[in-house]
C-alpha cells in the first residue's frame, strides 16, 4: 500500500463508492504489518463468516499480515460496517497485549489493524477475472508459493469449479504474469 504526504492527504478526504449490487475488492492491512493473521485463522475465518451483515465473499487470499477478497454485500452501504465489524470482533477476541498510543486509545483502537482499508468497486468481467487472478498470485508474488500449495486462499475451490489449472501460476509463470500488480 502507497504511503506518504500525498497518500495519507488523499486517504483523509477519501469517499467511498456506494454503487448498489457491486461486488468489491477489498484489502484490509494489519498495523506496522504485523504477522498475526495465519496463526489466528480460525479466529479470522469466524470473524469473516459471522459479521452481522448480510454479505458473500467469493475469492479470498490471507497471508500473514493482510487480506485481500471480493465480496458482494446485500446492501452496499453496509461495506464500512462490515470491515469494521471484522475487524471489531477480530480485535476483541485476540488475546495480545499492544503498546497502544495514546492517539490509539483516544479511538478505541487496539493496535491490530491499519486505520482503512482499501476498496475497488468490480467495474466489468474482465476487471473481476483481473482482481480473482490478483487474490490468487498473491501467495507467489510475495512468498515464491505456488497457489496450489497455498492453504489459506480459495483458489482450490476455483480449480474444483474448473476455473482454474492446478497449476497455474506456478514458478516458471511467475515472471510472464503482466498487469496482476494492483497494489
């Protein structure tokens, strides 16, 4: 994720697009980039199935300090609430002991998550296969890890639903995958 002046100005004044019946791409960062999430999966898995929101996730991607999916709320103004709801019930049963700042504790924050997230409303097909094959390279792009031996992704059930080789995007693909950097 961009950091800086310009990044945290523009994030400041920052308004999200509510177009009903889209689907999104969201990413959701822990703070400092913390890597807590693998080894609190249950803990995130429930979170993500239990907000109380009504919502499908169809591709997701976790990796040990963010989290990227796509994901199709009931009603789209609902989208803020339910990563707020994540990451709320995900703060709350995480059992760590922060150096919360004082501007931290000021908003009732833990010190587990960054501050926003990122969204990008689905603008057609084509963007959709585009972010479904990004949340799927993620495990190769940052870790050298083929998607099929990534456990914590939804590219099996994309494979098992014929959308997918098993072996795509393997470690002689990696470097002829263009346009899939979307961070």
């Amino acid at each position: 994720m961009p950091t800086g002046l310009w990044y945290d100005n523009y994030m400041s004044n920052y308004i999200r697009q509510y177009i009903p019946n889209s689907t999104v791409f969201i990413t959701i960062i822990t703070y400092n980039r913390q890597k807590i999430l693998l080894e609190n999966i249950s803990l995130l898995r429930k979170c993500l199935l239990n907000a109380p929101y009504n919502y499908k996730i169809f591709a997701c991607v976790v990796l040990p300090e963010h989290i990227h999916f796509l994901i199709k709320p009931a009603n789209i103004k609902d989208l803020s609430k339910i990563i707020s709801s994540i990451k709320y019930s995900f703060s709350k049963e995480l059992d760590k002991n922060n150096n919360i700042s004082e501007s931290k504790a000021k908003k009732r924050e833990k010190g587990i998550w960054h501050r926003r997230f990122y969204d990008h409303v689905i603008r057609d097909e084509n963007d959709l296969n585009k972010h479904i094959d990004y949340i799927h390279y993620n495990p190769m792009k940052h870790y050298n890890i083929a998607p099929k031996d990534w456990e914590y992704s939804s590219f099996k059930k994309f494979v098992k639903r014929g959308f997918y080789d098993e072996n795509w995007c393997n470690y002689d693909d990696k470097n002829k995958i263009k346009n899939l950097d979307l961070d």
